[in-house]
C-alpha cells in the first residue's frame, strides 16, 4: 500500500476502507507518514468528506493509536462526558458530583485548556495539593469507593489524534466535521467509556458558530457512537455568551461550589442537570429523563453532590477547606471594576472576547507552554437580558498585573447595549440521540 495512492483516491471521491484508513494512521503515528502526506489527506477528507463508515474506522484507528484505559475493574456502567470546549464552562465540576452521588461511576479524563477555552484540569489545579495524575489503580479504586475520580489525558492516550490535531492547525483542516468527530470520539473511546454524553456547544466563543454545523457535528458523533456500541447523546447549547458568571480557574472553583451548594446563575444550573440526566439516565440510575432530573434536583439540594466533590477533592490530595470557604483559594492582587458607559439593556456578552480578555491575563495559554495564574480571571456582573443604567459595573477584572486599560476595553466592547431587551435564548437548543 502506498500512501500517494490512498490520497489520490480520497481526492477523487473514493471512499477509503478500514484497512487503508489503518494504514494511513499507524504509519503516521509511527514517524513512516510524513506530515505532508497527512496533510494532504486531512485536505482531502475536508474537502470530500467522509461516510458514516470511513468515520467509525478512522475514529477506531486514532483510538488504537496508543493506550486504551480499561475500566473494566469499575462496577457499573461507566459514563463519560465531554465538552467541544467553551468559556466559563465548568460543567464538569457540578455534574460530574452530582451523577456520581446518584450512583452512577464517572471515570474521567479531561484535557487543559489552550487559547480562549478552559480546560477542566487548569480549573482542578488551582485547588492548592490537588493531584491530577493517579496511578491507574488509584484512579480506580476512587471511582469504585467515591464513584469518581477525575485526571489529566494520559500522555500516550491517541497519540495520532495529538499529531493530526496540531497539523490539522496550520493546514487550515480543523473545521471539518468527520475530522472533529473522529478526533473527539477517539478519545473517549481510549479512555473506556461504556456511554458518552456530548455537550456540543454553538455560538460565538464556541467552534461551531451555527445551529446547522453544530447538528450536523452532533448527529456525525452519535452515529460514531452508536456503530461503535456505546451509546452516545448529544446536547446542543447556547455559546454565545459566557457560561455562569466566573471566567478564570480559582473563580470558576468556587462558581462550581456555590452551585452544588444550590445557588448560582439559573442557566448553568440548567445545562448541568440537562447533562446530568442524560449521564444517569444511560448509566441505568432512572428509566426516564424526568425522573432523572427530579431526581437529580434532590441530589444538588441536599447537598449530596457538594458531599460527594468533597471527598473527591480530598481523594485526590487537594485541600477539602476550599469547600466550605472557596476564599481559601488563590486570589487576585486587584479588583478592577469595568463601568458600563449607556443605558439599556445586555443585548450580548461575547463569549470569544471574554475567553482572549481573561487569556491575556494569565487564566489561560496562547501557547502549550504558558503559565498559568490560577487567581486572576472576571466576574460578569451584568449577562444578556439585564437592564443596565450609567456607571453600572458590568464586570470585575481580578488581575495580578498593573496596567489592565487594554484588558477593561476588551470587555467593554464585548459588551452590547441597546434600547430592547432581548428575547430570551435557551441554554439547552436540543438534544440529539
Ligand atoms: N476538539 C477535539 O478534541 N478535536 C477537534 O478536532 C476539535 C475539538
């Protein structure tokens, strides 16, 4: 087999088969496939697409391409959760308490953030003494003894899909649907998952900008799902604006506490126990969607999901006093209020320029290898629907810098303010399965 030949069919409209497509990846994973063989490929899939078929085959590839976690000493069905990435969104701190206190074992890795996104583990780390590498037995172990347990990617977890994903950046191939989907389902299934609930998300700070390729993503992702014999849901939500109020690690810690102890903003609270339902239900908790919400409603009440992300906090060496007093954890030198300069109302918050502001001081990377200050972040005081008058504070920087008048103007412009309020935009568009 050579591979010239493979990418002259895919650029021709012929579909490639499962031993082609492993080809393809093994060769490449092994340094046998230059970059500028895969790189035409990656154009060629982008532009001819794929079937549901060549999909599930190249997602298997890239899943076998290193170590496959097996969570085969967990009792239970194991169910995994995963987000095409957003800013302030900490899903994953409530639902992942919340399922497992319903009894449904959550073994999951999750990635760091890069560029306007956040990644769950950065959010993790700002937790002082908080481990998020587990020998495997530990990591099973928890999830046997507190139904979770919550680690880094393993470094040789799909390696073809790291090497494709950091080609597929500089060969303008990211935004295509059979390679978004493989990649991310290659993944999941190398990490063990028995079933998968997918938060894919749309809008402006999200990579799927409309209602139609965020579906058409979802639908790609449950297809691969259900060929591979997991069952795989996916939830459409809203993007556009920032998720909760918290836009940085430690802030975004202590948003996650407040609404495990039954607080927080209405709409997070909502795409958490949307997500959360759909994990139990596919876990085996409850026979329907409603009464997994119900059920799941007791659950954060009670303060059985707070008790749960407790134990696994101090499970996993981080300082459990963070719990009862989030101020325990990293704070900002500074807090700068950003002044709104009309009346009216939020018409939007963009989601992107918020994640750039908060990135540029220091919560997240614009390379792999940056630092990141675990304190500094913004707390939106005013979010879309709000009325607003002159001199409201619309948001608060926490900044360990001097100079913020850039990162105070970025939010300012994020910010629209016009005369009407604006209709209501859901936060769960639907679900696809
Ligand atoms: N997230 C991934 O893991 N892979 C992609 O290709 C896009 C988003």
């Amino acid at each position: 087999m050579r591979m010239v030949d493979l990418i002259q069919n895919k650029r021709d409209g012929v579909r490639l088969t499962r031993e082609q497509l492993y080809f393809a990846i093994q060769g490449y994973t092994k340094g046998e496939i230059p970059d500028y063989q895969m790189s035409a490929m990656a154009m060629a899939i982008y532009f001819q697409g794929m079937d549901e078929e060549e999909i599930a085959d190249l997602t298997m590839a890239m899943a076998n391409s290193g170590d496959t976690v097996s969570l085969a000493g967990i009792r239970g069905v194991k169910v995994d959760k995963h987000s095409t990435g957003g800013v302030g969104d900490k899903t994953s701190l409530i639902v992942v308490p919340l399922v497992a206190a319903a009894g449904v074992p959550v073994a999951k890795m999750s990635g760091r953030g890069l560029g306007h996104t956040g990644g769950t583990v950065d959010k993790l780390e700002s937790i002082s003494g908080f481990r998020i590498e587990l020998p495997s037995e530990q990591f099973i172990r928890n999830v046997n003894d507190n139904k979770m347990a919550l680690v880094g990617q393993s470094g040789n977890l799909a390696p073809a899909d790291k090497q494709l994903y950091a080609l597929r950046d500089v060969t303008a191939t990211v935004n295509s649907i059979p390679l978004i989907a493989s990649s991310i389902m290659s993944k999941k299934i190398a990490s063990g998952a028995d079933a998968i609930v997918l938060d894919v998300k749309v809008g402006s700070g999200a990579f799927m900008k409309s209602l139609e390729e965020a579906e058409q993503l979802a639908a790609t992702m449950v297809s691969i799902g259900k060929s591979l014999n997991r069952k795989t849901i996916a939830v459409l939500s809203d993007m556009n604006e920032p998720l909760g109020t918290e836009v940085g690690n430690a802030l975004e810690v202590a948003e996650a506490i407040e609404v495990l102890r039954g607080g927080g903003e209405a709409r997070l609270k909502e795409i958490c126990l949307v997500l959360a339902a759909h994990m139990t239900v596919a876990g085996g908790a409850y026979p329907s969607f409603e009464k997994a919400r119900e059920a799941l409603e007791g659950i954060l009440e009670s303060g059985q999901g707070l008790a749960t992300f407790r134990k696994f906090v101090e499970a996993q060496g981080g300082d459990p006093g963070i719990v009862d007093d989030p101020g325990l954890l990293p704070q900002a030198a500074l807090q700068i209020s950003v002044r709104a300069e009309k009346e009216g109302y939020v018409q939007a918050v963009d989601a992107e320029s918020i994640g750039v502001a908060a990135m540029l001081l220091g919560a997240g990377r614009a390379r792999k290898e940056d630092a990141i200050d675990y304190s500094v972040g913004i707390s939106l005081r005013k979010k879309v629907g709000d009325p607003v008058r002159f001199g409201d504070v619309l948001a608060v920087i926490h900044s360990n810098k001097d100079q913020n008048q850039d990162i105070s103007g970025k939010i300012l412009d994020a910010y629209t303010i016009g005369e009407d309020r604006p209709d209501e935009v859901p936060v769960v568009h639907r679900v696809v399965q």
